[in-house]
C-alpha cells in the first residue's frame, strides 16, 4: 500500500494529518479555508487511493506508516 501514499496530493496529506488529529470535517474545513464539502470529497478521494473504508482505518494506516506533512505554513487547529 506504500505506492498508494505517493499518489496523494498536498491537500490530501493536510487532510489526513487532521483526520489523525480528530477533527471533523467541518474543524477541518474552517482550518484549511475550504468547505466541509470538499473536505468530504478529499477524505473519499483519500479512501479510495489509500483502499481504507473509513476514518479510524485512514488514521490508523497512516499512523502505521509515519504518514506526515512537510508543509511550512501549516495551519493549526
């Protein structure tokens, strides 16, 4: 599944950085600036790439695998 985790974009990687964090979506929205929709569609699109079926697996797969962000300017919650 490592191979999966380089198909993520930056945006993606943010998202799962505060799945893991236990945010909702819309705690996840109001910190990126973006709707809990498209919040929605990130977490699905993560879901599929990453083959997890929901939340607890995606936090914990990338947990397992040290799954972290690089991103300066990093908003925090």
């Amino acid at each position: 599944m490592a191979e999966f985790i380089e198909e993520l974009t930056e945006r993606e990687t943010e998202v799962i950085y505060y799945v893991m964090q236990s945010l909702t979506n819309k705690q996840i929205a109001e910190v990126l600036g973006i709707t809990h929709h498209t919040v929605k569609a990130h977490i699905s699109s993560i879901l599929k790439k990453l083959m997890c079926k929901n939340r607890i697996e995606l936090a914990l797969f990338a947990q397992a695998r040290g799954v972290s962000i690089h991103h300066q300017g990093l908003a925090q919650p």
